[in-house]
C-alpha cells in the first residue's frame, strides 16, 4: 500500500474532547486535514463552536457538542449526537483534562477526585462507549492524551498539581490495559505524552513574574524550545491511520527531547 493510502483517513469519523483549544484543537485541525469529519467536544461550546465552524472551511464534515467529561449524561449524549449525525466512530481522541494548583500538603480531597472524574473515569467511560461501537464495525482508533507528568514528578514551585501527574499515570496504564484487551476487536489503543506546549492551561508560567522558573524550564528541554501545533498533529494523524496498524499500547513522548535524560 502506498504511504499516502496508509496515513489516509478521508471520511472517517473523529471525536476529540477538550478540541476547542490548545492540544486538542492542534490534534482536531490535523485529523481534519487529513479528510477526517470531526466532533469538537468541551465543557465550553463556544470554543468549539468556533473551531468546528473553521475546520468545516476545510471541507469536512464538524460537529460541536457541549460536554463535562465529570458527568455521564454528557458522555453518553456526546456519543448519541455522534450517532445520529453520522452513524458510527472510527476515531476516538481523549484529550480532555483539568488540574488543579495547590500545595501538596494542603491539597483539597474534593480537587482530587474532580481530576480524576475527568482525566480518568470520563477517558474510561467514553472510551468503553467508543469501543462497543468499534467493536460492531470491525475496529478503531483510541487515542489517549497523557503528559511527560504521567511518568515522573513536578517540581512544586514549577507544578503544584499532585494530582494532576497521579491522573496522567493512571492513563497510560489504561491505555495499556485496553490495547491488550481490544485488539481482539482491532481496536488499537496508544497515547500521546506531550511536554511543554504554549496552550491555554500553560500560559501561567509565561507572566512575567514566572521568567526565573520559565528559564530554568526551558534549560532542561534538549530542543530548548516548547510546542507548537505542527508538533503534534502530524503524530495524531499518523496514531488514527492504517500507518499504526502494528502499535497498540504505546506511550508516546513528544517533549523536545526532555524524557531522554
């Protein structure tokens, strides 16, 4: 098969929670370049609605539906407007996410399990969702946003969020546990782990006040240098396409270089 037949995607059917900003709109922007009709899904319809409505300037298919990953009855109605507006799934990106900031020895239990709800109950249960429909159609594509912060710990001056990594961690191993047992159904199941990327829910570190921290940051990326959009959405379409057809189960680090050392 020829590479452009591989990393094809035309016509197929994505949903990307968290798409109306930041990683999640690079990743949405990707796979609608590369043909795929898209669902922008986030607690806040505004944004994406303003990213369907530029995405559909390419082209494709878009859809914009209002959902808090926290809550059941938004997951389930994500999956039924996708049902109803084009019959199926065959892509399924889980980007959606919260933190929360606060000192490690005063971090509120309630602020925990809103993380977790999010990062972790609502990627499981929108995932085993997706794969029942998958699963009926011959396969699909799972892919799970994690962070270089699933794997290791944060400086509390840098990333006071103890939750936030525990989160991350816990998705890389679902990810692994559902690669395992749904590539049965070929449902392939691999995650991305980005670094440093200048989104939304990183712009604290670039006030003014931030700079010493900000340096010290920058100084331990190898590429010295942080994210961009090109960066990622390239890897997202490669993960949605038949070019991935013998990965399941991967972690994936994006991150300048910084998980090497």
């Amino acid at each position: 098969m020829h590479v452009k037949e591989l990393l094809d995607i035309s016509g197929k059917v994505a949903i990307v929670t968290g798409g109306g900003r930041g990683i999640g709109k690079f990743i949405a922007t990707g796979l609608a370049e590369a043909g795929a009709n898209v669902v922008i899904a986030s607690r806040k319809i505004d944004t994406c609605t303003a990213v369907s409505d530029e995405l559909a300037g390419l082209g494709v298919k878009t859809l914009a539906v209002k959902c808090d990953m926290a809550k059941d009855e938004d997951i389930a109605a994500l999956v039924g407007a996708t049902m109803e507006a084009f019959g199926t799934v065959d892509i399924l990106v889980n980007n959606a996410g919260v933190t929360w900031g606060a000192p490690t020895l005063e971090f509120p239990l309630d602020r925990w399990d809103k993380v977790f709800a999010v990062n972790v109950r609502g990627v499981w249960s929108l995932s085993q969702k997706a794969a029942v429909i998958m699963k009926d159609k011959g396969g699909g594509k799972i892919i799970n946003i994690s962070s270089i912060f699933g794997s290791r710990g944060s400086i509390e001056e840098v990333h006071p969020a103890v939750a936030y990594n525990s989160s991350k961690a816990a998705v890389e191993v679902l990810t692994k546990n559902l690669a395992v047992k749904l590539a049965r159904y070929k449902i392939y199941v691999n995650c991305i782990a980005p670094g440093f990327f200048r989104t939304d829910m990183m712009e604290y570190i670039f006030k003014p006040e931030m700079k010493p921290i900000l340096d010290m940051s920058l100084a331990q990326i190898p590429l010295v240098k942080y994210g961009q959009e090109d960066d990622i959405k390239g890897l997202a379409v490669f993960l949605a396409s038949r070019a991935s057809d013998f990965m399941t189960g991967a972690i994936i680090p994006v991150d300048g270089g910084l998980g090497a050392q």
